[in-house]
C-alpha cells in the first residue's frame, strides 16, 4: 500500500514537468532547425562546377589567404591586448572602473559600419596634433576624476606628454594617413587596414574572454607566490598566465572567428579591391553584385566550415588540457 503511494506520488511530481520540457525541446529544435535550414539552403544553391571554377580563381585564392593571414595578425594583437586590460580590471578596483568596462564594449554594440566609417574618418580627416589634444583632453579628464596617488601621476604626466607633442606637430597639417604612409605603413584601403578594422571589435570580444578567465582563478595563488618572494609581475608571469592558457587559447580563438566574419568596418575603410584588399567576407559581396549567387553561396560554405572547424579544434584541444 505505501509502495503504490510513493509511486502515484512521484508520477504526479513527475507529469507536471513534460509541458515545460516539450516547451524547451521545442525552442532548441526551432533555433537548431532554422540555423540548419541556412547552411542547407547554402549547399542546395551550390554549382559545384562553378564552385570549384571560382576557388581556382587566382583573386579568391588572394582571398583566401589575406583572410586567413588577417585573421591570425588580428587574434595574436587582440590576446595581446585582452590579457593586460582584463587583468587590469579583473584585480584592481579604481574610480572609473566602470567607464572604462563600459567603453570596451563599445566597438560591439555600435553598428559595423560605423566603426569602418569612424576610422575612415580618423586617418583620413584628423592630424596627429588633434589626435595628441584629443589623447590629452581624455587624460585631463581621467586625472581629475581617475582617483589619487599613482593613477593621478601617470595621467598627469600622459596630458603634459601628449600636450607637447600637440604643440610640436601643429605646424604640420598633414592627415595621420599621410604620417603612417611616409613611415611605409599605409593603412586606408591597404591590406594593413583589413587588420585595423577587423582589430576593436575582436579584441572587446578578447577581453571579455580573458575577464571572464582572471575572475576565475583566485587571487590567492598570487598571493602565495608573493609570500615566496615574487613580485607582481612574476607572480602574474609565472603563476596566473600559465594557469590562464585555456583562456587565452579561447580568447583568440574568439577573436580570429570575429574577424573572419567582420564585414562593414572592412569594406569602408579598407575596401574589397581584387588581388589587394578583398577578403572572404568582402568576395561573398562582390560575387552577389556580380550576380553569381552560387559562387557566393560557395564562399559562404567555406566560411561556415571554417568558423565550425576553428572552434571544434580549439575545444577539442582545452578539452585534453592542451592549451593549459
């Protein structure tokens, strides 16, 4: 008699639960269903003799090799970048902290095209004396409201730097486009502009990454190796980036995968010319101008193995443990 309660006990605890889980069946099916309906819609546009007349295209091979050496350039910058910022952030509390959290995720909320535009307009429009007011005004500001002590003294001293630098290059009017070409870095509409576009919105992704790492790993190993003798900087070098490797592998992992899809910074400020500037993203656009949506439809396969393949690889490794 107990037994039989218990079980018509639990079936009624058990029941009231299928709704709910055919509810989210439902959804994950939905989502997972569209998503494979894209790429299916994809492979059925595909002209595979077409398909493979256009990879044999020597401008699509440039393609292909700009974005992967692009790509790569960018996520190595942007782990270079992320691992300094997001450790600032993740271990130090300051006045402005918040600011400057918020700031960094800027590039990702504004639209694409107004981060190729604002570039564009930056080396095309602004001269290095502005850029050095422009650096002092945010350093003033950073001073006075940044807090007190070493804070304080490291932006007072970049507002008086970047101060004088402005007076010095005012009696010049060239364009920062005109500088970094004298210097043989040309960067508007150059294959050196794909990385500069590609770069803010892959590294805010970067240092989300590298965030989410330094605020799991606890602040007590650095604590111990300075108890041993370490400083700071050897307690960060030989304690806390060994045991951020995974995030770090993960953080450019995220970073080449967004610059492989990056679209609108590029083609504004760097252009999609044949053979010089163009991009696997920038070709699906020029083939659809064209009117080659098979060709297109190809290129946008590959660019879809290629992300799946990036981040299958990379889990397959963190998952072993290589990349600790």
């Amino acid at each position: 008699m107990d037994q039989a309660k218990h079980k018509d006990n639990r079936i009624w605890r058990v029941r009231p639960e299928w709704p709910f889980l055919l509810f989210l069946v439902f959804v994950v099916a939905a989502y997972l269903g569209l998503l494979l309906l894209m790429v299916g819609a994809n492979v059925l546009t595909i002209s595979w003799d077409e398909a493979g007349e256009i990879l044999k295209d020597p401008d699509i091979q440039h393609s292909i090799k700009l974005t992967f050496v692009t790509c790569t350039v960018t996520a190595i910058l942007s782990v270079l970048v992320s691992v300094p910022v997001a450790y600032l952030l993740s271990r130090y509390q300051f006045r402005g902290r918040a600011l400057i959290d918020t700031l960094l995720d800027i590039p990702i909320l504004l639209p694409p095209l107004i981060v190729g535009l604002s570039l564009l307009i930056l080396f095309n429009r602004v001269s290095p004396s502005d850029c050095c007011w422009m650096l002092a005004g945010g350093f003033l500001l950073a001073a006075i409201f940044g807090g007190k002590g070493l804070v304080r003294n490291v932006t007072g001293g970049l507002v008086v730097l970047f101060g004088v630098g402005a007076m010095i290059l005012s009696v010049s009017e060239r364009s920062l486009e005109d500088v970094v070409s004298g210097v043989g870095l040309p960067m508007t509409f150059h294959p050196l502009g794909v990385v500069l576009a590609q770069f803010p919105v892959a590294a805010a992704f970067a240092v989300r990454t590298m965030r989410t790492t330094f605020d799991q790993i606890s602040p007590r190993y650095e604590e111990v190796a300075m108890t041993l003798g370490c400083n700071r900087g050897q307690a960060f070098t030989r304690v806390v980036l060994p045991l951020a490797g995974k995030g770090m592998v993960a953080a450019g992992t995220m970073a080449w995968a967004r610059a492989l899809g990056e679209f609108g910074p590029i083609l504004i400020f760097a252009g999609a010319t044949r053979g010089r500037t163009e991009v696997l993203a920038t070709s699906v656009f020029l083939e659809i101008n064209i009117g080659n949506l098979p060709g297109a439809a190809a290129l946008s396969l590959l660019m879809i193995l290629l992300a799946v393949t990036t981040l299958l690889v990379v889990r397959f490794f963190v998952g072993r443990g290589g990349a600790a």
